[in-house]
C-alpha cells in the first residue's frame, strides 16, 4: 500500500503540482480513503518526504552506475539530463521552497551526490595524467547547472543557443576524455571562455 500511495503522490506532482497533492486528493488518485495516508505515513509531509527519498535514492543507483562508467563526466551529464525526472524535480524543487523539511532532505541527497561526482572525476582525471584548470568540484557544478538548464528551458521551448553550448560541452568531454593528455590539452576549451573563443 504505501508503494501504491507513492505512486499515486508521484502521478499526482507530475500531473497537477505539488500545490494539488493533498492528502485527499492522493489517496484518491490511489482508490483508497484519505485515511490510510495518515497510517501508513502519518502525515501529508511524511509521504511527500518518503516520495523525494525514493526519487533522490533512484536517482543515486543511477549515478552510481554511471559513475562507474569510462566516461564519468559524460555520464553525469546524461543521467541529469534525464528528461523524465525534470518534471518531478522541479515540482519537488517548487515544494522546498515552502517546507524546510523536504529542503534539508533536497541539500543532504545534493551532498552526497556532488561527493560521489567529486570523487569519480578526480579519479577519471588522475588515471589519465590530466591536470585541468577547473577543479572536479567546479566540474561537478557546472555540467549538473547546465545541463538542468539546457533540459528546462527545452521543457518551456526554449532552444535559443543549445546547439553552440552542446557543442561546447561535447568538446570539452573529448578532452576530459583523453587518455594521458597534458594540462596543455585540455586548455582550449576552458581558455575559449576567457580568450574570447
């Protein structure tokens, strides 16, 4: 049952927002009375909670494996721009910002996915004998910042400049890519941005 619930508070985000998921309203997309939520979660908060965690532990498995991948940076990159979870994040997203709870849960999950990209980057890095000038830190926050970017805005239509950046992306993973590259190899793109292209 409480599967069923969560399953019913998910189609219930996805389909009408996070301001529709009443108790009522997801114990009635699930067939059953509004009284169960309260026994098998105790509260409206709770299951919304118990909803983020699994999301965000879905989420992991999927990190993890990719992260285990000879392209970890690339895999990053695909595992965010996973269009099916956009919709859910970004009502789960609009709910943390009124609700502290599912807040500190979103920032606790954030940690220990920047650590496990963190890692698996300068691993990838060192193996290669690559030297970048950014540091797998700031590796980390701008393939995740950009790619949630590129796959929200193609969510709304917007496609202005995607092309160019992808294009700048896909470069900058052949190089992150290479095999027992020098620093020097892997300035072009990375300078491109500061030297004016």
């Amino acid at each position: 049952m409480r599967v069923k619930l969560l399953d019913a508070a998910e189609a219930v985000l996805r389909e009408e927002g996070y301001a529709a998921a009443s108790v009522r309203r997801i114990a009635n997309k699930a067939g059953i009375t509004h009284q169960a939520v309260f026994y098998y979660f105790g509260s409206q908060e709770e299951l919304l909670l118990a909803l983020y965690r699994r999301s965000a532990d879905q989420h992991l498995e999927r990190l993890q494996d990719a992260l285990n991948s000879d392209r970890p940076i690339r895999a990053i990159w695909d595992v965010v721009r996973d269009p099916g979870a956009t919709g859910l994040g970004l009502e789960i997203m609009a709910l943390a910002n009124h609700n502290d709870a599912v807040r500190a849960e979103i920032a606790e999950y954030a940690e220990k996915f920047r650590a496990l990209e963190v890692a698996a980057i300068e691993k990838h890095l060192a193996d290669r004998g690559i030297t970048p000038r950014l540091s797998p830190q700031m590796v980390s926050i701008l393939t995740n910042a950009l790619a949630r970017l590129l796959v929200q805005e193609s969510v709304l239509g917007i496609t202005t400049g995607h092309e160019e950046a992808e294009a700048l992306v896909e470069a900058s993973f052949a190089h992150f890519e290479s095999r027992g590259e020098s620093e020097s190899h892997v300035e072009p793109v990375v300078g491109a941005l500061s030297e004016g292209g």
